[in-house]
C-alpha cells in the first residue's frame, strides 16, 4: 500500500489516471444517491407519520402485527431497469462504457437510458482530474475532491426535488471544520466564523424576505450548504461566493421565465448555484477576488 502512495505522490500521470477512475465509479454511486436519497427520506418521514399517528390509536389496543419490508437504500435493492424491471447485471453498470455499449437503452426491452446517468459520472471524474490537477498530490487535493463528489450529489437533487438533504450538507460542514484543524485551506478561526457567517447571512435574508413578504425565498438547505462552503473557503470567500451564485442564479432565472413565460414566482433550485460558486472560489477565490479589485479600482 505505501508503494502505491509512493508511485501516486512521485507520478502526476498515474494520480491523475487513478483519481479519474476512481471518480468514474464514484460518480456511478452518485447517480444511486440522488435518486435515492430523496425516496429513502419521504419513506422515513411516513414511517414517523405513521408511527406517530398509530399510537393515539392503538394505546388501548393490540398492537398490530408489522408487515415485513423490503429494504431500499443506497445498496439495496439491486438496480433495475425503470420500465421491464430488468435487474442490471455487472457489465452493464461500468460507468460511461456500459452506456455507450448499449446504445443508451435497456437489453430487456429497449427503453432508452437517460444520457444523465454518463454526464454525471463523466462530470465527476473530470472536475475530480481538474482538482487533482490544481492541487496536486496532497490533503487539499483530497479534501476538495471528496467536497467535489458531495456538491455533485446536492446539486442532482436540489434540480430534482428542490431539496439539500441534512445527510449531505451537515457532514460537508463537519468535514470542513475538521480538516481547518489542520489549515488544509483555511485555519480554524476562519473556518468557524465562515460558517457561522455563511448560515446567518442567508438566514437573515430568508427571515427579512419572509416578514417583508410573508413568502419563503429559500430553503434551510441553502442556509447549510452556505454554512458549509464557508468552512472549506473562510469567511474570505462568503462575498465571492454570494455574488457569484446570486448574478448567475439572476440569469438563469430570468432567462427561464422568459423562454418557457412562466409566473415569475415559479421556484427555481439555489443549491446548484451556490454549489458552483462555491467549487469556484475554493479553487480560484484569491484569483476571481484580484480581478474584482483589479476591475473596480480601474
């Protein structure tokens, strides 16, 4: 095992070779998380529901007999094709190849595939490369990619459900705390008041809407992920990030309304948009941050 760290630390060919395959099978289970993270949490949800509202009735009763239920989560059930059931066999989940092999449909019954499945898998390994190659072989390398694989998650499923789920964004922002112990790309002090800061800046803006308003503008997601960003970049890179998710998040906005002429009150995910933000500020913040003072001092 040290002779592979070794032959990774002193060969950028090989770590690169490496980090790009294995982020190809990571981005493989990154497909099984943002489908099935969100139906694994409304089946949790029910089950309280349930069990909450079981008991008022069955305080004086028997209690009824419990059917046995299937397990489904990140590993089980196998995966199957979503129209004939068929059950994917080995050779056809090799990430990217196996898409391609099958012409993007099913063996069973020829139902395409959709091309998502490969953009994210292909999409992982490639930012996974482009952090590797930035940071070289090290922690910081490490720590942004797994950062990279989680904001990839996010991002699916806020664009599918308009949801951040607690399992992802809380872990990040541990995560990023944990690794400042180390001043892996920020120190401790920084990290800390980058989350803090991050969580109530857009806390204040939700509240401030809210009141104004009495509508909801965001989620408590975006409060964590925001929170969570600011422990990798520092309470530094909080501005670069807000301005950078709001400009884009604006455009986007407005050009959706105007393409599909939509009600302007239609919900529009920010998970995505801090995701990117945030990717690029850990990457690139002293950089965008220059060109900005460069740019306003003329």
């Amino acid at each position: 095992m040290s002779a592979m760290f070794d032959l990774l630390a002193q060969s950028p060919l090989f770590f690169y070779i490496f980090v790009f395959v294995i982020s190809l099978m990571v981005g493989s289970f990154l497909n099984v998380v943002i489908y099935r993270l969100p139906i694994m949490m409304e089946k949790s949800w029910q089950r309280e529901y349930q069990s909450y509202f079981s008991q008022a009735t069955t305080q004086h009763a028997e209690e009824p007999q419990t059917a046995s239920v299937e397990p489904f989560n990140l590993v089980k059930p196998d995966s199957t094709c979503p129209a004939c059931g068929h059950r994917i066999r080995a050779w056809e989940n090799i990430p990217v190849v196996s898409w391609l092999l099958l012409r993007g449909k099913c063996t069973s019954c020829q139902t395409r595939i959709s091309l998502r499945y490969p953009l994210v898998e292909l999409t992982t390994a490639l930012l996974s490369v482009w952090v590797a190659v930035h940071f070289g072989y090290g922690s910081a390398a490490l720590c942004a990619i797994v950062l990279t694989w989680l904001l990839i998650a996010m991002t699916g499923i806020d664009i599918d459900k308009m949801l951040l789920p607690d399992e992802l964004t809380l872990p990040l922002l541990w995560f990023g705390l944990l690794i400042s112990l180390d001043s892996v790309f920020v120190s401790p002090a920084e990290a800390i008041i980058g989350a803090a800061a991050g969580y109530l800046s857009l806390w204040s803006v939700y509240w401030s809407f809210k009141l104004l308003t009495g509508k909801e503008g965001m989620g408590y997601g975006d409060f964590k992920l925001l929170a969570a960003l600011g422990a990798f970049t520092g309470w530094q890179g909080l501005p670069i990030i807000v301005i950078l998710s709001s400009l884009v998040g604006a455009i986007v906005g407005i050009s959706l309304i105007a393409l599909r002429k939509n009600d302007a009150t239609q919900a529009i995910p920010f998970g995505p948009y801090l995701a990117v933000a945030g990717w690029l500020t850990l990457m690139y913040g002293s950089d965008i941050r220059e060109f900005y003072l460069q740019w306003a001092l003329g």
